[in-house]
C-alpha cells in the first residue's frame, strides 16, 4: 500500500446521506476477479441514464468538479454491503480523500486497508463545506495527515481527529498480514489452546 | 467483574493486545464465496503466502449463480469465470467447497447453521455484511471487506477494534401474523440506519428468547441495517437442540462438554452495556417499507409518509427522493400499493420455516393476474426438505416459480433482476435504490406478508388474513 501523507485535490460534492455500496458500485460490476478498473463503474447508476449515456445532472459529470479528488459527503457514507469494490472504485477513479460526518463501519476499515483517508468532521462543519464549495470553482483542499489539518483556499485550517494506529498504518503504507505474522508465537500459543468444539476433527466425521 | 455475552467471546478470542492499536482476535470461523474472494486469493499468490487454517475455512457459491435449471451450463461468461475461480481457489488451497452442483450448496448464511459449522461462543467471519446472521448462536459473527478475507486466509486473526455494547431488550409476545422479520423492521425503524454504527448489539428479552433458531437468523441478519458491527443471542437449550446431529457439529462426549460451556455464555446479572433500547413485542404490527432504507419503514395499515413531516433537512431531502425514486406519493395508503414481483428468498427469509409459513398464505389460492412470484430456497437441504413436504407443489400450484438455491433477486447479480420501474415485495434485506435491478422499486416485508401479497396484488394486513386455509 502507497504511504499516504500530504494530499491536495479538488472537492466534490456528493449531498446525499446513507450513500450505500451498491450506489457506489452497482452489483452487476462485482463480476471482476481483479483489484483494478473499477473506476468507470463509481455511482453508475446515478452517472448514466440507463441507456449508457452520461446523466448531465449528476454531480460527477460536471465540468467544475472534473479531476475532483476529496469526495464531500453526508453521514453514513458506505452503508450496506460490505464490498470492498466501493473503496476500489473510489481509489480507482481519484478520491483520496473522504470527508463526511459518519461512516459505515466496513466502509471505514475497507478505506485504511486501500491508502484512503476518511475524514470525519461535524455536521455543521461539512455543512459550511458544502456551501463553500457550491460558492467556489475549483475549490480545493490540501489534507495534511501527519498534523491531521485540512487547509481550505482562504487558508483556514480545519483539525480532524483520527485514530493514532490507523493513522500510523496510512502514512507508513504499512501491510497488515506481515505485522501479524511478526506475532506468529503468541498466535501459535493461542491456536494450542482451542477448546475441541472449535476445531474440527475430519476423521470424526 | 461482571461481562457481557459479547465481553466473554472477546477476551477468550484475543490473541495479542498493546496499547493504542486494536486488538488480534482468533477467527473459529471463515466462510467465503465467489464475489469477495477472488482477489484475496491474488494477494496470497502474490506473497506466496498459504491458508492457515483451510480445515476451518469453507466456501459456497451463493451471489451470482442461476436459479435455473443446474444441468444447463451458465450463460454468463464472467460469472461462470468467478465461479471457476472460486473452484480453482478452493482446490489450490485445500478449502471445502459446496459447489454448485454440491447438495450442500446454499447461501452461505444458511448453510454455515445448518452443517453445524456455525456453533455458539465463536469468532465467525465472512466477506459479506449479512454475516451477523450467525451471531443468532451466540457467536461474535462479522462482515469483513476482502483485503481482510486474505489476512484472516493468511493468519486465521482478524486486527478488531473493541466495539461498543447496545441491548436491544423486546419484551412481550408478539400477536398472530407478526413475525421475526417485523420485529427487527421495527428495532431497525427506530434506531435508524446508522444507529447501531461502532456497536455490538445483543438482543434480550423474552420476546427474543421464545423464537425459534431460523427466526433468531433473521433478527441478527438484519442487524447490519441498522448500522450495527454484529448482533447475537445468547446460546440456550433453542440452540443446543438445533445443533444436535449437524454434519460439522460436535457429538456424543465432545457435545455434552461443549454444551457444559456454551450454558455459561450469558451476560452476567449485573454486568453493564454502553446503551439500552426497550421494545415491545406485543403491541408491534406486520411491517413494509415504502423508501431506500430499512429504516424508512411502517405499519402495514399506515401511510407513505410526507417529506414535510420530518424536522431534519438531510432526512427531508432523502424522503424526497425516497419517494421520487420508489414513486410514491406522499399520504399513499400502504395496502393500496398494487405490486408486479414477489420474491421470497434471501440469508434474510429463504429458511425452511419461512417457506411452511409462506405456503400456508398461499395453498388452494393463485397469485394474481399481473404478478410475477418467486421462491427461491437458501440452499439445497432447504429446497429437498421444503420439496418432502411437498411445499413446491403448493408453490408452483398457486403460480410460483420454484427454483435453485443461491442470493439470487436479494441483490440481483445473477439474472433475477427486477425490470426498470417494477415494485416488488420481498422477504430480502435491503431496499436500496437499484438492489434488485435498475430502477426496481423493492418494499421489504415477512415471508407470510410477501406470500398473501403475491395472491392480492397489493399489500393486505396479514393479521386479518385467513392464515390456515
């Protein structure tokens, strides 16, 4: 995973809460085996009218908002599913950054696990947000995560706050499976101590 | 010092703890299926790393398979890959596989219980949100993204942040015609979408503890609709008796020690949760929803809301376009919403309880000119258990189509899909826009409800319905 530290983008507004996965990613694009690609299919049905052509109307294909890379957003962002196809969409088509009141629970880990940032601010914060960025063209923000400030173009600075080993992970692009299996020991020593209803003996059945 | 239900998994799961970073939790548990799974694979190939634990890890086919005929080869060139490769998969890396023409096959939520391979007091994880089921158990039971498929795949552990507590405590028995399904449409109506959201929930009460293993499923199914981590129920003799004789289940001496632990998960008398919510039983009625979240849910005998009744503008503008997409008018009565589809099925409803009780609704009658219906059992057992009692011939009698397990029309990524613009009543999980098709509009309701939907037309109260025809 790519270290994630300083950041700079332009703002999308997405006004919309409880913005589920299948929203993010429509199902009939989980059929992909890979990791990659899955860009082009972000907010499809809200991106395209159904006869392929893009929805002039959707917030993703207006011009001003072209090259946008934070994603602003309402609570509950990520609901749902627990596909991590949305966070691959998301990743795949710019977005970095996140900012939105609340998020989902498997959302918000899938994010970590893929170097992107999910910044949670108060509602009255993202509000304020909102009404800059439809007031601005070009908007943008530049997110610091090791001092946990995002700047905005009139050079205020909001502080967010983050969890200090998630934060750690981001910026050192750390991979989970090789810190665990630095605890190999200890993961032995539990494994040896299972109870026989957790284990499952072949020969039995 | 007094613990929960939850605190007594946790602390006997817990590998390793520090300060500052979450915690390392064994995983008893790991069931996988064809959509989440195949680039977590990639990763293990890509780092030449092995399963650990392949005896405790088992797969199915469920998400994209057809519900058609089994012998006929799948059209869908990109389903059948995921497919194959979850075989491939499964074969390179020593996994059990119910494949598809496996009599074990089913949605995995289903078949985990009823193999035996989901038993009380354990870590059980998949890559599919509604694996709260099996928290019904009594077992820490979550949803996981696939970069932590590959990490438990390759380590058997699972890096977790303690949750928060919630009891959810539903006193009270529920009267005729209201059903599992309509009490957690009911916890989830009040505590909104994101309510449960950083928590653990446990149901309590005696309106939980008189329900039967299949119902108790359903409850902690929809847990995650209400925003919450997982949600369980504490193991009892229900239980025991469901395990009893299960193909992956401890027997004979081993069962009687296993049993002997089990009776002690319970939360001690005076131990404490983060929060508290109270329902009652007794006074809930059958449940739909008219809108794009299982919270946005009412009285089969109420109406479709007005967006000017609620205070909050985020939530006004969401009813708005709640209603714009399902298209419906604000004051609409309920009962009067006329359907095109029906389809009882899901990790939700697709039990063999809920396909009896949806037969009884519909014996002797017919499905309504106009109406398409739809069973779709959870998986193979179900389907020859409900076909030994002859219930596909009450189905197929009445106009249902009767077909092969798997998720099918629940989220739609085989070809059972709902066409743009048509309203369906299911017994599924989530009603979001697009779930079941493109422009398909989906209320969500009991078994029982779905069933006598599907003979009017429209919704009807269930209550009022003759249930023993």
């Amino acid at each position: 995973m790519k270290p994630f530290n300083h950041h700079k983008g332009i703002v999308m507004p997405l006004d919309r809460v409880n913005v589920d996965t299948d929203q993010i990613v429509p199902k009939q694009f989980l059929k992909l085996v890979e990791r990659t690609g899955f860009g082009q299919y972000l907010f499809y049905d809200w991106r395209f009218q159904a006869d392929g052509c893009p929805n002039a109307e959707f917030v993703l294909n207006h011009p001003r908002y072209q090259g946008g890379a934070v994603l602003l957003t309402r609570g509950n962002f990520g609901c749902g599913s627990s596909r991590e196809h949305a966070a691959w969409a998301l990743l795949d088509y710019g977005f970095n950054v996140l900012i939105a009141p609340s998020y989902a629970d498997i959302f918000y880990n899938n994010c970590f696990k893929n170097g992107i940032l999910p910044v949670k601010l108060d509602g009255t914060t993202v509000n304020k947000l909102f009404q800059e960025v439809e007031g601005e063209e070009g908007y943008a923000v530049s997110t610091d995560l090791e001092n946990q400030t995002i700047r905005k173009p009139d050079g205020k600075i909001i502080n967010f706050e983050i969890d200090p080993y998630r934060k750690k992970c981001l910026l050192e692009g750390l991979d989970d499976i090789s810190l665990t299996l630095q605890l190999e020991e200890k993961i032995r020593s539990h494994e040896g101590k299972l109870q026989p209803f957790q284990v499952i003996d072949v020969k039995r059945l | 010092m007094p613990l929960t239900l939850f605190e007594k998994i946790w602390q006997s799961h817990v590998v390793h703890e520090e300060e500052g970073r979450p915690s390392l939790l064994w995983i008893d548990r790991h069931l996988i299926h064809e959509v989440t799974s195949p680039q977590a694979f990639d990763g293990l190939r890509m780092a030449s790393r092995k399963v650990r634990r392949p005896d405790l890890t088992f797969a199915t086919v469920d998400h994209n398979i057809p519900t058609t005929d089994r012998s006929v080869p799948i059209q869908d060139p990109i389903s059948k890959k995921q497919i194959d490769a979850l075989s491939k998969n499964c074969t390179d890396f020593g996994i059990t596989c119910f494949n598809i023409n496996s009599p074990n096959q089913g949605i995995i939520h289903v078949i985990g219980p009823e193999l035996g391979i989901t038993l009380p007091g354990m870590t059980i994880v998949a890559g599919d949100s509604h694996t709260s089921t099996h928290g019904a158990f009594g077992s820490l039971a979550l949803g996981i993204g696939t970069s932590e498929v590959e990490h438990v795949l390759a380590t058997q552990c699972l890096w977790l942040e303690k949750p928060k507590s919630l009891e959810v405590h539903v006193d009270g028995a529920p009267p005729r015609g209201v059903t599992a399904k309509d009490i957690i449409l009911t916890i989830i109506g009040r505590l909104g979408s994101a309510g449960g959201t950083g928590s653990v929930i446990e149901y309590s009460g005696n309106a939980i503890t008189s329900l039967s293993m299949e119902e108790r499923m359903t409850i902690c199914n929809m847990t995650i609709e209400g925003g919450a981590r997982a949600g369980m129920i504490a193991p009892d003799e229900t239980t025991f008796r469901y395990i009893q004789g299960r193909r992956y289940a401890p027997k004979g001496k081993l069962l009687v020690g296993a049993e002997e632990y089990w009776r002690g998960l319970k939360t001690d008398a005076d131990a404490t949760f983060d929060r508290k919510v109270e329902l009652n039983a007794s006074k809930m009625t059958p449940q739909v929803t008219w809108g794009t979240t299982p919270a946005m849910v009412t009285d089969v005998t109420g109406k479709v809301p007005d967006p000017d009744d609620f205070q909050d503008p985020q939530m006004r503008g969401a009813v708005a376009s709640a209603l714009e997409y399902m298209a419906l008018e604000p004051g609409t009565i309920i009962q009067s919403i006329k359907l095109d589809r029906v389809f009882i099925g899901s990790c939700t409803n697709s039990r063999l309880e809920d396909l009896v009780a949806a037969s009884k609704m519909v014996k002797g009658r017919k499905v309504a000119p106009g109406v398409r219906a739809m069973v779709v059992p959870g998986s193979q057992l179900v389907k020859y258990q409900a076909e030994e009692r002859g219930l596909h011939r009450i189905f197929k009698e009445a106009g249902f189509e009767w077909r092969e397990s798997g998720c099918s029309m629940c989220l739609g990524m085989n070809p059972d899909i709902l066409a743009p613009g048509e309203r369906c009543a299911s017994t599924s999980n989530r009603n979001f826009e697009g779930r079941q098709g493109r422009g398909g509009r989906t209320h969500l309701v009991s078994p029982i409800m779905a069933a006598a939907a599907a003979v009017t037309g429209h919704f009807v109260d269930i209550r009022s319905w003759d249930m023993e025809s």
